[in-house]
C-alpha cells in the first residue's frame, strides 16, 4: 500500500480490506481443464453487503435530493401554470422568452439539486450532518476527485 492511499481515509462504508486482483493470464490460450478437476468459480471483489450504501445513509441522500431539486422543480412547474394563467385571464404578458429563461433556469437548479442532495449528505451512518451540508458537501467532493485521480493514474 502506498503512502497516498493509507492517508487517505476510507468512506465509512467502504469495505476495510481490498481483495487480490487474480493475476492477468499471458498470451497464451487457456488451457483446457480435466474432467477431474474442479471448475474454479470466480467470486466478485467484494460482496452485495459490502459494496451497499447503508439504508440509513441512503434515506439520507434521499430527502436531500427531495428538497434540492424538488422545490426547484415545483418552482419551475408553478411558473409554467402561473405564466398561462397570467396571460389567459389577466392583461399581464410576460414575454415567452423571460418564462423559458425563468424555467430553464429552475430546472437546471433542480438537476444540480441532484448532485448536491447526494453529496451534501454526511456518509457516515452515526452522524446527521447540517441542514444546508456544506461541509459534508466539501468532504464528499474531496474524496470524490480523489478517486478521481487514483483511477486516472492507475488507467494511464
């Protein structure tokens, strides 16, 4: 293990141990097994337990994305009704290009909503986190670019 990935510290449900990779076969063709001989069954990395996110922390990540990009979105559909309705039973009319903007503007924040929900929620399944995440939010993306760079360096 190098010294870059013992500093660096594991998400909290993140297996502690990381299996062997089965060495990678040479060129040549595989070889033919006996009848006598026991097929070998491949196992996964890590198992379906292992590789979960746990359901409270899941919970979590769902609520925020409910807020962070639900009232957003509402927000966006509301405009769409009251701007029809504006211009049907009243003699205001907003120009289409202000309620497009005003629209793609509230759906947009919706979808970001979806990133930030999801990283603004504390990974750790004792602690809550703040109400707006901030620095959940900062200590996700962290580890998030890490692995980043950790598999771009292992790919290159």
């Amino acid at each position: 293990m190098s010294a870059e990935e013992s500093e660096r510290d594991g998400l909290p449900f993140e297996p502690k141990t990381k299996r062997q990779k089965p060495p990678k076969a040479v060129s040549k063709p595989p070889a033919q097994p006996k009848t006598s001989e026991k097929k070998s069954i491949k196992q996964p990395p890590f198992s379906k337990e292992e590789r979960a996110i746990p359901q409270v922390v899941s919970q979590r990540m769902i609520r925020r994305v409910a807020g962070f990009c639900g009232v957003p979105t509402a927000l966006g559909i509301t405009t769409l009704v009251v701007s029809y309705l504006l211009a049907i039973y009243s003699e205001i009319q907003l120009p289409p290009i202000a309620v497009l903007l005003v629209n793609m503007g509230l759906f947009g924040i919706g979808v970001l909503g979806i990133t930030y929900g999801v990283l603004s929620a504390s990974w750790d399944e004792e602690r809550a986190g703040s109400l707006l995440g901030l620095g959940e939010f900062s200590t996700n993306w962290g580890r998030m670019v890490e692995v980043w760079r950790e598999t771009r360096q292992k790919n290159v």
